[in-house]
C-alpha cells in the first residue's frame, strides 16, 4: 500500500514526538545566562521531581542518557572502589563499563539475560564481598524486556547503607518510580524514551547521602561535575555550568506540560495498559514473550521469542515496508533470536493495535500459521 506519512516508531526509543513538542522547538534562541532560561530551567527541573517523586536535587544534563550513567559514576567512584553491578542484559553491562573506564573495580555478578537479579542474590554479593560503595541497578532491562522488583532490592542495599544507583533511562516517566520511597541516591534517566523528546537530554537525581559520596571523592568528572551543577542551579538566574542544548529544553518544558495535564499516573496506567494488551497479543499468537517470567515484563517494551523459521531481517523489513512501522531486534548476543516492540512515550490503543495487526499479516506472509486476528481480538479485550 502506498503510505505518505513518517514511519510510526514503535521502537524503545527514539519515540514520536508531538507536533506541538516539534514546534517548541522551532524557537529563536535566547541567553542561557538570563532570566527566561533560568525561568524555563526551574519549571522544568520542578516538573521533573515531579516525575521522578524526589525532593532531591535534580540536575538536566545536555546529552544522552548514558551521558547521566557517566555522571553517576564518575563522581563517586575513585581508583579502586568497588560497586556492585548486576549484568543481565546490555545497559546494566553499561554500568560495568563506565566503573572500568574510571579505575573503579566492578564486582560483576551475572544474571541470564531474560531473568532479573532478585533481592536474595544481591544480598548474598553484598554478604560475600566487602567495601563494597554502591550497588548500580537497571530499572527497566531494554535489551531483554524485563523490570527488576526495585522494592526488594532497595531494602537489601539500603539495609548495607550503600549507595543505590539506577538507571530508569526507558521507564521513567512511563512506569512508577518513586525515587524518595525507594531510596535511589542516584537516579538518571533520558530524554528520547517516555519522556517523548529527541535524544539530546539526560536527567539525574542527587540524594543527601549521594552528597556526602560525592564530597568525599576525589572528583574525576569535569564536564559532569555534580557539585558543578549544584553551583550553577542556585545562581541567580539559575542555569547550567556550561552551554545547555536550550532547543531540546524548549522540547522538554512542552513534552513534561503534557505528561502533566495527562497526570502521572494516567500516564502509567496506559502504558501498562498497552503492555498488558501487547502481552495478551502475543500469547494469542501463540508466540513466546523473552522475559522468564511474565510478572518481571517491562511495561514500556515488549520482548518476544523470533519464531522458528523467520530471520529477524526479513520480519521487520516487511513490517516496515508494507505498514510503515518500525520494531527492534534483539541487541548482542540476543540478535536474530529476538524482536521488541517499545512501547512508550504517547504511544495508546491506536498505535498498538495498528503493530499487532501488521505482526500478524506479516508472520504470515513470511509462512508462519497465525490465527490472522487473535492477536486483535486478545489486545481489544484487555482495551475494552
Ligand atoms: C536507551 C538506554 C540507555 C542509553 O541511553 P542513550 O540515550 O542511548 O545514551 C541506557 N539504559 C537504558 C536502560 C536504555 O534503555
């Protein structure tokens, strides 16, 4: 069919961004030292606490969200600290890396992709190994689709009085975080995931006891120098140490007043909506979700199994070609054996529904039995 339009972005991130989020930022610039910038700062870094539900200071860093993971690390990890990092797909390997590249000495403890890190493991590592600074834990594993039960593993960390580090990168704004509640001294996420803007911001959150950290190490961070920030956020106007990337705060002041007027928490029960509809599809079709177990599904992407006889390649080719709709493959050693559909952002029944529909016609054309139909029907009952 002849299509027209842009190609619809059901990939974890980047996600659609709203034509009156586009229009933003169109604006002229304006003085990053002066008064509207500061105005702008302040709305949405309040916003943000907001989001993230922490009266902890919060920083928007101009970069990508692995931008903020550097952050993290950097300034409290000096040559020959050791942070706990549990590895169960690519981005909390991420973490692993970024300690390396600062001289810190991770204490790797590896999961199979697919399975979380329970609480009981944690506790064991920490149990086992001693001096151990802070825990870095993956809110919401893109790579293989899974969510970790937080609650539980804060308890555990905060019962060793030790750093708590997460990346809620891909479900922060989409799912239920709450950064005070659950302790995390460190909390970043980024821009062009549920927060609906394009790549180009990073967000942290800074607790006291992260203070007292950061104070005490010997900093390596420049560029990302908290208390840098922390300075720059209390000048009169407020601003940032060095040039922000001001169009994509344009971006954000918009995205955030319409996850606001929505409200947080309409905003998370879509998307477990659509990730419970997404679910109930797939099993229809009898495909297999990649998650062990389904009570750890991430709700804001969506990790299936590739079924027997179909190549990654030609799946989402013919999804994109024939419905203009794009999907994800499986990253590292997950390529061609799995496919993810991201769900996040403004994505609602409309978007999902339309993505079902293509993935059944398509697993047919390409020779699978499907049920043209089940899949729908399965999503349109958990919709209503
Ligand atoms: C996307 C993502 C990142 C990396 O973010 P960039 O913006 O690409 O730097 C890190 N962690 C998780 C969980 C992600 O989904």
């Amino acid at each position: 069919m002849h299509r027209i339009d842009e190609d619809l972005l059901m990939i974890p991130g980047p996600t659609y961004v709203a034509h009156s989020t586009l229009r933003a930022m169109s604006r002229q610039m304006i003085s990053h030292r002066g008064k509207e910038f500061g105005d702008i700062l302040t709305e949405c870094t309040e916003n943000l606490k907001k989001v993230f539900r922490t009266e902890n200071e919060l920083f928007i860093l101009s970069s990508s969200g692995t931008g903020a993971m550097e952050a993290a690390i950097s300034n409290i990890v000096e040559p020959g600290d050791k942070i706990l990092c549990p590895i169960f797909g690519k981005f909390s390997e991420r973490f692993k890396l970024i300690v390396e590249a600062y001289r810190g000495v991770p204490v790797e403890l590896p999961i199979e992709w697919g399975d979380v890190p329970e609480a009981g493991l944690i506790e064991e590592a920490l149990d086992r190994e001693e001096d151990i600074k802070a825990v870095t834990i993956t809110h919401n594993e893109t790579s293989t689709g899974v969510r970790i039960p937080f609650d539980d593993i804060s308890k555990i960390v905060k019962k060793h009085d030790i750093l708590l580090i997460a990346d809620t990168i891909s479900s922060m704004g989409g799912d239920y975080i709450p950064v005070d509640d659950w302790k995390i001294d460190l909390c970043v996420s980024g821009s062009q995931k549920c927060f609906s803007i394009p790549p180009g911001l990073a967000f942290i959150s800074v607790s006291e006891r992260a203070w007292e950290e950061i104070n005490r190490t010997k900093r390596r961070a420049f560029y990302f120098s908290l208390p840098e920030y922390s300075e720059s956020y209390k000048k009169n106007p407020p601003q940032t140490p060095y040039t922000p990337a001001l169009t994509f705060f344009y971006a954000l002041q918009n995205s955030l007043r319409l996850l606001l007027e929505e409200g947080l928490d309409n905003v998370i029960a879509r998307h477990q909506k659509v990730a419970q509809a997404t679910r109930e599809a797939i099993k229809a079709l009898e495909l297999e979700l990649f998650p062990r177990k389904e009570d750890s599904c991430s709700v804001t992407v969506t990790a299936v199994q590739m079924p027997d006889g179909v190549q990654d390649k030609e799946l989402r080719g013919t999804i994109q070609k024939d419905y203009g709709i794009l999907i994800s493959g499986g990253q590292a050693g997950l390529k061609g054996k799995i496919f993810r559909i991201g769900h996040m952002g403004h994505v609602t029944d409309k978007e999902i529904l339309t993505t079902i529909y293509a993935l059944e016609k398509c697993l047919k054309k390409l020779g699978q039995r499907i049920e043209l139909g089940a899949g729908i029907e399965a999503a349109f009952k958990i919709f209503g």
